[in-house]
C-alpha cells in the first residue's frame, strides 16, 4: 500500500490524513525551501515544513584505498 512505501521513508504517524511525510538532509531541506515552486506551495497550505526531528547525528569521513 502506500502508506506501507512512504512508512520506509519517514516515521508517518505525524502526517495529516492525505498527506505524507518526507525526510531530508538539513543541506538539501535548505535547498528545497528556497525554490519558489516550494514557497508557494508554503504560502498554499499545500505543503508544510514539519521542522527538524530524528536522531542528531555528526559528520564523518572514511578513507577508501
């Protein structure tokens, strides 16, 4: 089903009914808000910014040979 789909992206217990939650990198969340395809759909009540949430988790490095 998809609720089953979306459940393996984000947590959709916080999802209004016909909507569906989507997780992002803070980086690509940024990105997003400023297109103004996205503003608009803000100011629309069509989408809306949920916020931070989930585990905060730092960057690392690996080192491939």
């Amino acid at each position: 089903s998809d609720s089953e789909v979306m459940s393996g992206f984000a947590d959709q217990s916080r999802a209004r009914p016909g909507h569906a939650l989507i997780c992002m990198h803070p980086v690509q969340a940024q990105l997003f808000m400023q297109d103004r395809r996205v503003q608009r759909l803000l100011e629309l009540g069509d989408i809306s910014d949920m916020g931070a949430s989930g585990l905060l988790a730092s960057p690392t490095a690996s080192l491939r040979t």
